[in-house]
C-alpha cells in the first residue's frame, strides 16, 4: 500500500481524543440511601456490567470513525485489482449477515420466554447482541473475507511502483490512423476525436515531461518531440492513410523507445534501479480488430516482459454500433482483354447495421477523364450477408488502358469504401501455335482457344523443325510421338526467353524415350514412364492458387472446383515420374498413387506444363483417354481451363493491374536498347519521373499509398499502361476487438482501455499509483459514525420492554445504573 499524502498518518494521533476524553469525563456515580436490599445490589452490579460493554463498543467505534477520516484525507492505494465483491462474494456476505440477525432474534425470543427480572434480563440481551455482532463478523471474515483474499491477491501480479503524483511523465502516443477511422459521427472522424484527446490529456502532463508520437501507416523510428507544442503539431498533421503497420509491431517499437530511454536516464543519473519518469504508451484507436495482429506475438509479450511497470493505456474512439455499406474487391474475367472480348465485372457488397435498398452505379473514365455510366444494379441487403452485384458486359473497349468504378449512392459514416476502381489493359491476341499429328486432335483446343480471345495456328511436328517459334507466346505439343534434340534445344531456347510451352500426353503412340533424354530434360518438369490402361479415374485440385484454377476460385462459391473434380471423367492417362526439383503439381489422378496429372515448371522467363492426358474428345467411348472437352459438360469448365492455362503460359496471369495500397505493381514494357523516361500520374494529378532501364521488360513500382486510378505515360504522350489502387478489404471490417482477445495478445492487467478523459485518467492513477480507495475509507468512516450514533442512542434507550407495564418512579430510579451514561 501506498500513500499519496503520507504525512497526514500523524493525524492517527487524534484516535487518542476519545479515550482521554472516556476517562477525565467521566462522570462520578451518586450515592443514594438505600435499604440493605440484597436484590437492589445484585441489579446494580448487573447494570454495571452491561453498560461497561457499551462504553466498549462506542469507544471503539469513535476511535474507528477517526482513524476512518485521516486514512482517507491521506489518499492510500493498493496494488492494481478489482477490490469490489463479486457475485459469490456478496451473496455468502448477505447470507451471513442474515443468519446472524435471524440467530439473534431467535435467541433474544428464548431469553425473554424465561421468567428472569429485567436487570438480568437487559445483561442478557446485552452480551447477546455483542456475542452475535461478533460471531457475525467473524463467519463473515471467514466465509466471504477469505476467499476475498485470496482472490485479489492472485489478481495482483507485481506491487504498484512507488511515484509522486507530479513525476513527469515519459509517454508514447501511438495513433491508429487507418482509413476506419475516417468514420464520421456528430461531424468528427474518429481520428478527429483521437486527437483531441490526445492533445487535451497532454495539456495535463506535469512539467518536464516527454512525448513521442507515432502512427501505424509506417514503420517509422519512434522518437520523442523536442518540445510538448511540437507534440501538439505532429498530431495535427495526423491524416488517414490506407497503408497500415500492425499495432502490435509499433507497440513494440514504442517499448523499445521506453526501454533505451529508461536505460540512459537511469545511466545519467547512476542508479540503474531508479526511474524519473512515469512510462506509459498510449493507443488511440476504434478498436478495429483488422488492425491488430492477434495470437502469439513473442515478441510484443517479451517486449512488456522487459518492462514490468510500462502502462498500456488504449483509448478506445470508435464507434460502439456502427453503420456501414462497403464495396468488396472488385472481380475481372480478365485484366487483360484481347480483340473484340467482353470484360465482365462483379463485386459483393455488405452491410453492417441497417438493412434495406442499395444502388451500385458501373462507370468507365472517357478520353476527357469524365466518368461515363455503363450499368447500375439495385439489391436489398441484409446486415452481415454480403451479396454480389453482377454488371452488364463491358463491350467496345479502347485501349491501351481502360480504367473503371463502382461506385455506391448511398450515403454512410465510412465514405472510402463506397467506391472501388478497376483496370484492365486492351492488347493484341496473344499467338499459340499448336503442333499436333493430325488436325482432328487439335479441334476442342483450337476452338477453345479462338473463344478466349487468342489467335491459334496448327503446325504438324515435321513443320515444326523449321518454324519460327519466337513469333509466338505459347506452343502447344498435342500427342507428339518423339521430338528431336534439335527441336528441344529450340524450345529451350523458347522457353529461356519467356515463352511457354504445355506438353499434353493423350496419346499411346507417345515414345518415352524421346521425351526422357537430356536435351528435353532441360525444360520438361518430370519424365514419362507407361500409360495408365483403361480405368476410371477424376481430378483432383492440389493447389487451388495455382494460376490455372484462378477462373474456379472465382465461382468458389458456386462449388466450381467441385464440379470440375467430380464431372468430369479419366480413363487413361501416362504415369510420370522423377520430378524435377523446382516442379510443382498443380493436380492429380486418384488413382493408388496420386499420379500427376498437371505438372508446372518454370525454367529462364517462361516455364512449361506437362498435361498427363488428352485434350481431344475420341469419335468412339473405347478410344477416349476422358471428356474434359465433351459438348455433354458443362462448357465454361473446358473454354476456363484452356484460359487460364494457356494465360499462365502466356504469362498474362502473372500481371496485376489492381492492387492492394502499398503493394509494388510490377507493368509489362517492350524492352529497348536504352533507358526511356516515363511519367507516372497518381490520382491527385501528382507527377513521378521514372525510368524503365535498358533491355528490361517491366518496370516496377512501390510507390501506391494513395488510393484511385494511376496512369503511366511518356513525356507529352498517352497513356501506353496503367493500373488501380484499392484499400485492403480489412479496412472495412468494424468488428470490435474484445477485452478478451487484448488479454491474449498483452497479458492480463497489462492494460486498461478508456472512451473519455476522465476514464484516461482514472486508468492512469490505478496502473502507475495502485488502486485509490478513498471511497471505501470514506464510506468506513461513515458507517463509523452511524454505528456510534446508533450506539449513543439506541443503546442507551429506555431498557423497558414494550408491552410491560411501566415501573414505578422509585423502582426506576433503583434501576439507574451508577455510572452516568457517557454523552457524546
């Protein structure tokens, strides 16, 4: 325990008053002339006894009402806990202090049943409320104050640090100023509010003090402020940011800002055990559960293991019951549209809060960079069931780059995600050369593929001795029986230099070992054994990231990898065996032994894929390896495998257009023999200078905090490639941390959370100072006086029974005790 004003226990002196008093002023007892009466001296010295009980009892009770008053004007604290009863607590202290009036009761009725003169009666009755007053505390002590005790004393972990109350103060403000707290109520943002508080608590701070400031949008060093006035700057010029750092590594980083300081001050002032600083770091956030990183955090728990007395105070502004529409991330058919294709765009829109009626507007930006609406969809939504808008198909387009959005009108408290953007480029159709022995195993493919949006071309493997395979992005080998090392090396080369090739074995005329030599071993991803005989086998997806099956993580929720495993039968398919290293199966067989059924491996820029089956549907059933491309199925499987396969080899697959705020954006150039200079135009029409360097093909960006549509052009020219930032699809999530999960993540009592000022301060008391009990001693000494006011008075009431009949005046004045009551 601690005191905040130490020197007023002397007054503890003043305890003494009531018994000095007790003794000079007490009163002589008057002598009267009485017979000899025996029965007259009995009831006197029984008198006597009884009143020398209740002197007792109201001198303790003024010596408790004193000592009451100066425990309390000195303001003692406790370790940190919950020093309130609970449930249990209270009811077993009820229990107890109602069975001992009932006994008492109980016992008074038996007494005045007997037939005993009164004086015997009034010292019976007297030892009987004090034998019952104090068996009462004492069950009392035992059955509620014990497990009392037990309980607080395992809720305080470590004693409260001895400090004055004016220490200066050593804190870390740390803002969450991630874009919920754009959140709008009565006028302020969230963040709005977090300053405030922040600046009207730092005004509190006594002088000497010191203050950081920090926010989660960077990982930034934290330092402290020259002067509290810059302190006061740095948080005006706090804004909302949709790039974020999780609260757990700047809490981190903030405790180690604590420590080193603790360490030096400590080394300045050469008592390595002593702090002039009271340590604190407070947390301004809406509690947004997004923003923190929960489950084990080793190194945020060894951080507060470190410190014992660092105060985590997180003030909490957000909203209690927020309401919110939010647009979810935006879903393409494709980010690159080649020839006359459509461009299908869709998105899942949720509510939190208020059901009812929404409005979602598609718009393309024109040539004048005006906002040109193309469809609008209206949905009843209910809160917390997310449901997808899908727009019309977006036909005609222009490239090289189309930028859109969807756009919300409706109006809410979180205005950032009511709009999301897109972007896709417009190019050429990328050319695949399909070389096949005859023309019939081609036809599913080639149709599959002129559907897509690419330009296919049919060699024969003869042909394909002498053709130019660099004229094309992707070359299919469709049951080719056995391949020359030339034509190897050739397609290594192709390869090399960012090419794709897709090996498909649907075919019992294959020769192993033409595919199995060194030469072909180069690029190929594991080598052939024997052909699996007639079975019935399925498909079954290894790795649903892989690039191929992106187009069925889109129609997840449509059970699509569902239906392409089970609808779709295998009946032959070749074994393939030792692996290269740096292959990877995208899916199997199930047959006995999992075989590979699609094989990926990535060698120079490109990469080839082993398909261990057929891609032709056979005339007769006998003849089928399996009806993957049967008219029976469900179309959309087949034109979306040959899509997405043949993109991944294309290397379309591996261009994003639309990211993530902070993520780098890595843009497809044509490579020239110098460096060229571009310009990249961000949203708020600022201008960056960049250089895409000599024979690279790309040119990569970091540069994306700001959220909308980016454009990247040559000096003076046009837009020749572009690409959309859009916030993180957490960042609309509102759902609340709990207490529980923050006792989790930073131990319990390691914390307290605060919505007001007042709340801030009162938090701050108890973690740095002990738990204040000022009240509970004011509310003892309260009771103190009660109880010796009931004592003076009732007590020392008339002794008569109610219901008897009154005595005589001289029987009365025989009864007077001989010692004068003590008035107070």
């Amino acid at each position: 325990m601690t005191w905040l004003h130490p020197a007023i226990l002397f007054g503890l002196g003043l305890v003494a008053i009531p018994v000095l008093l007790h003794f000079l002023m007490r009163q002589k007892p008057k002598k009267f002339v009485f017979p000899a009466l025996r029965l007259i001296q009995q009831q006197r010295r029984s008198n006597a006894k009884r009143f020398r009980l209740r002197h007792l009892w109201l001198l303790l009770l003024r010596m408790a009402a004193l000592a009451a008053i100066v425990f309390a004007i000195a303001r003692p604290t406790l370790p940190a806990a919950n020093y309130g009863l609970n449930l249990r607590e209270g009811l077993t202290l009820a229990g107890v202090v109602i069975a001992g009036f009932i006994a008492y009761r109980v016992a008074l009725h038996r007494v005045r049943s007997q037939p005993l003169p009164k004086y015997d009666l009034n010292l019976k009755r007297t030892r009987l409320r004090g034998w019952a007053t104090g068996l009462t505390v004492l069950s009392a002590a035992f059955l509620a104050g014990c497990p009392y005790q037990r309980r607080v004393a395992a809720e305080i972990t470590s004693p409260a640090p001895i400090a004055q109350f004016d220490l200066p103060v050593a804190a870390v403000f740390l803002f969450d100023n991630s874009l919920s707290l754009e959140y709008t109520q009565q006028g302020q943002t969230r963040l709005a509010v977090a300053r405030k508080l922040a600046k009207e608590h730092l005004g509190d701070f006594p002088a000497g003090s010191r203050v950081a400031i920090a926010e989660s949008s960077n990982d930034d060093p934290v330092i402290f402020q020259a002067s509290i006035s810059a302190a006061h700057s740095r948080i005006d010029a706090i804004e909302p940011a949709a790039v974020s750092v999780p609260l757990n590594d700047r809490i981190v980083a903030a405790a180690s800002l604590q420590r080193d300081d603790k360490a030096r001050v400590a080394a300045e002032g050469g008592d390595v055990n002593r702090d002039r600083f009271m340590r604190r770091v407070y947390v301004f956030t809406d509690l947004a559960a997004g923003a923190w990183r929960f489950g084990q955090s080793t190194a945020i728990t060894r951080s507060l293991e470190e410190q014992p007395n660092l105060s985590i105070q997180i003030v909490d502004v957000g909203e209690l019951q927020p309401l919110n529409t939010s647009i979810g991330p935006i879903t393409l058919s494709t980010e690159v549209v080649t020839r006359d294709l459509p461009l299908s765009v869709s998105a899942e829109v949720k509510v939190v809060g208020e059901s009812g009626d929404r409005k979602a507007v598609l718009s393309l930006l024109g040539p004048g960079g005006q906002l040109i609406p193309r469809d609008s969809q209206i949905r009843t939504l209910e809160s917390g069931v997310p449901q997808r808008f899908d727009f019309a198909l977006l036909t005609g387009l222009v490239g090289p780059v189309v930028h859109g959005e969807l756009r919300l009108q409706s109006t809410d408290p979180l205005k950032f995600d009511d709009v999301r953007s897109f972007t896709a480029l417009v190019g050429a159709e990328p050319k695949v050369l399909i070389v096949a022995p005859t023309l019939r195993e081609t036809t599913e493919t080639e149709t599959a593929l002129d559907i897509v949006g690419f330009e296919p071309a049919i060699i024969t493997p003869q042909q394909l001795n002498t053709a130019d395979v660099s004229k094309y992005s992707v070359v299919y080998l469709v049951n080719v029986e056995e391949v020359s090392d030339e034509v190897w090396n050739k397609l290594e080369a192709f390869v090399k230099a960012g090419g794709g090739l897709a090996v498909v074995l649907g075919s019992d005329r294959i020769d192993p070992t033409k595919y199995n030599r060194a030469a072909a071993q180069q690029i190929l991803p594991a080598r052939l054994d024997t052909w699996q005989p007639f079975g019935s086998y399925k498909l079954s997806v290894d790795r649903r990231e892989h690039p191929v099956f992106w187009k069925f993580r889109q129609f997840h929720d449509d059970n699509a990898f569902a239906a392409f495993q089970n609808e779709n039968n295998i009946y032959r398919f070749w074994r393939l065996t030792d692996r290269a290293g740096d292959s990877s199966v995208a899916a199997s067989f199930t047959d006995a032994d999992r075989s590979p059924a699609i094989i990926d491996r990535p060698h120079g820029l490109g990469r080839t894929v082993m398909f261990a089956t057929s891609v032709h549907l056979a005339d007769s059933n006998a003849a089928r390896w399996n009806d993957l491309p049967s008219p029976n199925k469900p179309v959309w499987q087949w034109l979306a495998f040959i899509e997405q396969l043949t993109g991944h080899l294309a290397r379309a697959t591996d261009w994003r257009f639309n990211v993530v705020a902070g993520e780098t954006v890595t843009l497809p150039m044509p490579p020239l023999e110098e460096d060229r200079e571009f310009l990249l135009q961000r949203p708020s029409f600022a201008q960056t200078r960049i250089i895409q360097k000599a024979k690279a093909p790309t040119i990569s960006i970091s540069e994306t905090r700001e959220l909308g549509q980016y454009n990247v052009a040559p000096p003076g020219g046009p837009a020749v490639s572009g690409f959309s930032v859009n916030s993180a699809p957490e960042e609309s999530d509102l759902t609340r941390a709990t207490e529980e999960q923050f006792e989790q993540l930073l131990g319990k009592g390691r914390f307290q959370i605060a919505r007001t000022l007042d709340e801030i301060k009162a938090d701050v008391n108890a973690s740095h100072l002990g738990k204040e009990v000022f009240p509970l001693i004011l509310l003892l000494a309260i009771l103190a006086f009660c109880g010796e006011h009931f004592v003076a008075n009732w007590f020392y009431d008339s002794d008569n029974d109610r219901g008897e009949t009154p005595s005589t005046p001289a029987r009365r004045r025989a009864e007077r005790p001989s010692e004068p009551v003590a008035t107070t």
